[in-house]
C-alpha cells in the first residue's frame, strides 16, 4: 500500500489530478479493466471508489487517476512516494466484457478519460476498430492524450471552450459519427449528465451503450445499499451489480439527485482542508 511514484498530470484552473503508483501485488495480479479499488488514506478516512487504470505486475504495482474534488481526494493528494495508504481493497466490481464487437466508440469526459484507458486498451487489443472521443473544459487540463492516441483507430478531442480540438462536447462528435456509420458497442464514462446524454443519443438507434456509474459508495462490497440505481425498473447495487450497466436502462436522475445527498457536509469538510492547508 506504499505510494511508490507520483505524478501531477494537471494543476490548472483549480483542478488537480495526479497519478499514483501504489505497491499492491495481490491486486495488479488480479485486476482486470473496469475494475477499481477502494482506499482509506487515514485511519478515521473515508472510503472512495478508484479505477484501477494501470497496472504492472512485475512491478507488483497499480496505477490510480484522481482528480481532487473533496476531503479524502485532497488528503490523498497530500500524500507522497514513501507513504502508505491507511486501507486498500481490490480489485472490486465486474470487469468490462472484452470481446470483438466490431466498431466500438469510447467516450471520456473529464477524469473519465483516465477510467476509458484500460477498456480502450483491451477492446482494442481484442481485435475492436477503437474511435476514442475525448472531452474536457479546456487544453489545460486535458489527460492521456497520447495513450489513448496509442490505444485508438482514430481519436477526436473536443473542449467546452474550443482552446483545443473541437469546441464543443463529446456527444456533439457522436451524434455526427452516429448519423455517418454504424457501430456496434458504445462505451462511455463520466461526469452524469455525459453519460446520459451519451444514453439518449444512441437510446433512439438500440446501439449496445455501456457506461460506468460514479455512485456514491461506502463500503463498496454491496453491505451498505448506498451506491443503489435503478436499472430497468429495477434496484442495483453499482459496487457488485456495476459499475458498468446499460445506459439505456438506468434511472438518470434518480442517480443525479442521490449523488448530491452529502453536498453540503462535504462542502464544510473540504473548507476544512483549506484552512489547514493555510496554517
Ligand atoms: C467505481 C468508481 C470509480 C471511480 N474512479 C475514479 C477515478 O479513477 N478517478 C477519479 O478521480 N474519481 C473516480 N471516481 C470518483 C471518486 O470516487 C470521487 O471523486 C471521490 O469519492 C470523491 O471523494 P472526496 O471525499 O474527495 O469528495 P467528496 O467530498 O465526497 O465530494 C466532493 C464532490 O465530488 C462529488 N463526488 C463525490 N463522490 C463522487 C463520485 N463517486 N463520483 C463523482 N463525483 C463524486 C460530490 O458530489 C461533490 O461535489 C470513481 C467513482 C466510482 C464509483
Ligand atoms: S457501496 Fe455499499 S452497497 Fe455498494
């Protein structure tokens, strides 16, 4: 569990993600794409959910992505090669179906681009024609550009400003590529409404879309019920029934309004970091 190498990718417009190599063999021998793991940084710590996005099992390490958005990403931004994590458990989840599909369209927004590497990866060492499309605020904090490029049959960049690539959003792109071939998985993760835009943009057509839930999770092996959705009509658990689910089957906003419950309480632990941060 020692932090074994460190990178910030992005510190731009308030937006930090680092990248971490964290010791843990048993967990790089078995992890597969579109699994994560769950880790305490502290000992009275929260738990968050982490995409396993890399790993070396030579090394007996694994790679996490992060942005910082709250108190135990920031704590866990405070960490440093040489330190070691409070918990570490993993690799959890079902891992993405790999198989050849055919034409398969990725899609990542934001620190989503991170979680669509492995699958990209995989997907297209399975044989897949990969078009990757990637979207962020802005040029700045844009991550994996050239990996994806590597993992891809073609790659399109959008960003809401327009500083790089295409201004715009990633589903923009879609729709266009969708009105122009026909493909036959579409596999998209992140922010929410991302996702379910990428969901009804393909929901009309009946392409195969899958994408991977961000719900709040606490303990992570289906014991708690916090991380429920509703997927046709039914509930789930996206820790152990997830987190990869069909996009045209989940309740969106149901899922949006749940993952604000906790809005304000993380607003007032996060202001605390700041303040100690500023001692
Ligand atoms: C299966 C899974 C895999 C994930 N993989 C990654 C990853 O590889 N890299 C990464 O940076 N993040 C990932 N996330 C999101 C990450 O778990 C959250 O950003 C983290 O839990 C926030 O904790 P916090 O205490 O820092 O922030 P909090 O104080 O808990 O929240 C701060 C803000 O972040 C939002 N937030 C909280 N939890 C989530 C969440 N689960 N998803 C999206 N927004 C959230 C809150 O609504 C709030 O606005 C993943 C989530 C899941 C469920
Ligand atoms: S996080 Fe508790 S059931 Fe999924």
């Amino acid at each position: 569990m020692k932090i074994i190498k460190k990178e910030i990718l992005v510190h731009a417009q308030s937006t930090r993600i680092t990248q971490l190599a964290i010791l843990a063999p048993d967990i790089a021998k078995r992890a597969m794409p579109g699994q994560f793991v769950v880790l305490m940084t502290h000992e009275e710590g929260e738990r968050i959910p982490l995409t396993v996005v890399s790993k070396s099992e030579g090394e007996g390490t694994i790679g996490l992505i992060f942005q910082e958005v709250g108190l135990t990403t920031k704590l866990l931004g405070m960490l440093n090669v040489g330190d070691s994590l409070y918990a570490l458990a993993g690799p959890l989840g079902h891992s993405t179906k790999i198989k050849n599909y055919g034409k398969v369209i990725i899609v990542g927004g934001g620190v989503g681009i991170a979680e669509i590497y492995p699958v990209a990866q995989a997907l297209k060492n399975a044989g897949n024609h990969i078009t990757t499309i990637i979207g962020a605020r802005s040029k700045d904090i844009f991550i994996l550009e050239e990996e994806l490029k590597g993992a891809s049959d073609e790659l399109y960049i959008t960003t809401d400003d327009g500083s790089y690539g295409r201004k715009g959003f990633t589903t923009d792109v879609l729709v266009e590529l969708l009105r122009k071939d026909t493909y036959n998985l579409i596999y998209a993760v992140g922010p929410i409404p991302m996702m379910k835009k990428v969901s009804l943009a393909t929901g009309g057509s009946g392409i195969k879309t899958i994408v991977s839930l961000n719900a709040l999770m606490v303990d992570a092996t289906g014991m708690c019920g916090c991380c429920r959705v509703t997927v046709a009509g039914k509930t789930k658990f996206s820790c152990v029934d997830g987190p990869e689910f069909d996009g045209h089957l989940v309740e969106w906003e149901e899922l949006e309004k749940r993952n604000t419950v906790y809005l304000d309480k993380e607003k007032k632990a996060c202001s605390l970091v700041a303040a100690l941060n500023k001692k």
